[in-house]
C-alpha cells in the first residue's frame, strides 16, 4: 500500500499542474482543470459559496492542514525549494556557507521553533484589509491571488474596453513586478528556511492552524518507542517538532508526512488524539 507521503506528493502533483494549467495556459473551461480554483478557500469565500471553505474547516478539523499540502499550489512550490535545499545540504561545499542574519549554516539540518508572533497580527491586518476594501493588499498575502497576480504577467485578464492597451500594460507589470517577485521571495525563503511563509506570514495557515490544534487526527509521538534520534526533527521543513520534549506543535504542521517516512522505529505518526503531552514528566508540567 502506498504511504501516506507518496500519495499526498501524487495529489499535490495533480493539483499544482491543474492549477498552472488553468491560471498560465487558458484553460479555464476544462471541467477537470477548474476544479482547481473551486477548492481554493479564498476564490470560494469571495464568490459567497462558501462549500469548499465549509469543506476545508471540517476536513481540517479531521485531519490538520490538509489543504496545505495538497491543493495550495504556493504551499507545493515551496516544497520544491525544500526538496531542492536538502541536496544542496550534503554538497560540502555549500555545507559550510552560512546565513549573513544569523550566522548559522545556510543549509542546516531544520530545528524546533515556536509558532511566530507576528502571525495573530498579520491576520488581523488581512482581515481588517478585506473589510475596508482594500483587496489589493490583501491580496499580496494570499497563496492564490498571489498565483493569479504571477499568471497576469502571462496573459493579462482580457478586456474590450478602448483602455485595453492601457490595462494589458498595467496587467503585465503588475503580475511580472508584484506577483512573480512574491512567489520568487517565497521560494528563495523556503530554499533557507522551510515553510516559514506558511508558518509565519500567510493568513489561511493561522486560520487552519487554529482549527487543526484542537483537531482530531494529529501527528504524536510514541514516546516508549522514540529512540532520540532527530531525524524527524531535523527534516521537518515547519520546525514544529521538538524532540527533547517529544511534542509535535500541530498548528504549524503542513502534513508533508517526510517525519512519519524517516523514522525506522515507527515513532512518530498520524493518529487521532489523546490531547495531552507526550510523557509522564510534561503531564505533571501540564497538570494534565
Ligand atoms: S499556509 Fe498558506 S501558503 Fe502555505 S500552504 Fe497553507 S494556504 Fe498555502
Ligand atoms: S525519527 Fe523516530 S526515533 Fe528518531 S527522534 Fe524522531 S520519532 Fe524518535
Ligand atoms: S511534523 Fe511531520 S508532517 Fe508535519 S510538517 Fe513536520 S515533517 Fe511534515
């Protein structure tokens, strides 16, 4: 049976592709390829349909942040660049390079952090932004319109007004300028330090963090059967796992699953929840 892993890359495939395809390539009246807009929580929000986003809360309620790893093309691409950092981790040459802001290897095997505190702020700015109407800046966080302003520098949004000449133009800079520097920030962001748009910046991923920290399927550790290794620690591109304390912090998990496929001694899984730490010390910490 295939694992968990290998068939959320296989979804993930799908959905990027589709989502190219209907946002670079013109091919939005391909039933199959539309369906990638319909499932993005934001479009289905703006649209007052609001079943994808009813469907999305719930099925992270279940599961976590699903939608980031499966459907959220902003949220694939940057796994490309994670995917891309650990081969540049083992050139030795790269190896030794270190980052001018904190001094640590470019490259470095990924470590715990806390969730960041920026992240309550900024959604309250998106969210303030959308209800005074300026979308335009909320738009600047948001994976898919993020996409959307990139595609524009591809095929500017067709127009029969006298302007169109004006408005090609206008479309062209700001998806060449705005969208694609956006997402090529994000990426080069990713290549050095993981999800950390997703875990510190974007507002869908509060909100879903959120719904996915009082959620129902979450990723544990068995601590009898943890032997201390890192292993998964040092993959996660979230930075949501702390060994030393056997804690998973599940409202930045992206259910990339990469922990689960590392770990030879089947210690840390997906699995429904107990809600409570991992061993009889923390439980006493917690008064749980
Ligand atoms: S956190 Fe935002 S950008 Fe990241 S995968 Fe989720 S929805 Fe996409
Ligand atoms: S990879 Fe497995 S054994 Fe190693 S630290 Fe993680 S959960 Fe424990
Ligand atoms: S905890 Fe595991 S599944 Fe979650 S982001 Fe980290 S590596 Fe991926």
């Amino acid at each position: 049976m295939p694992s968990l892993r290998t068939i959320r890359i296989t979804v993930a495939s799908i959905f990027l592709s589709a989502s190219v395809a209907y946002l670079f390539f013109e091919t939005g009246s391909v039933p199959a390829v539309q369906i990638s807009e319909r499932v993005q929580i934001i479009p289905s929000a703006l649209a007052v349909s609001i079943g994808a986003t009813a469907f999305w809360l719930v099925a992270t309620f279940f599961f976590g942040r699903i939608y980031c790893s499966l459907v959220c093309p902003v949220g694939i691409i940057q796994d490309s660049a994670t995917w891309l950092r650990r081969r540049l981790s083992r050139i030795p040459m790269l190896r030794k390079r270190r980052n001018p802001l904190d001094g640590r290897p470019l490259f470095a095997p990924f470590r715990y952090r806390k969730a960041g505190k920026w992240r309550g702020l900024i959604l309250l700015f998106y969210v303030v932004c959308l209800l005074l109407g300026f979308t335009g800046i909320a738009a600047l966080f948001e994976p898919w319109n993020i996409m959307r302003l990139a595609s524009e520098s591809v095929h500017p949004a067709p127009t029969t007004t006298p302007t169109r000449g004006l408005l090609f133009a206008s479309n062209l800079l700001l998806g060449a300028v705005i969208g694609f520097e956006i997402l090529i920030i994000i990426w080069i962001w990713a290549l050095v330090a993981g999800r950390k748009f997703c875990t510190e910046v974007c507002p869908i991923g509060t909100v879903l963090g959120h719904v996915t920290e009082r959620g129902i399927w979450q990723i544990e550790f068995d601590p009898d059967r943890c032997v201390g290794c890192l292993r998964c620690e040092e993959i996660c591109k979230s930075e949501c796992i702390k060994v030393v304390s056997r804690y998973v912090n599940n409202s930045k998990c992206v259910r990339c699953f990469d922990c689960i496929r590392v770990c030879d001694d089947d210690a840390i899984r997906f699995t429904p929840s107990r809600h409570r730490p991992a061993t009889p010390l923390l439980r006493r910490k917690a008064g749980t």
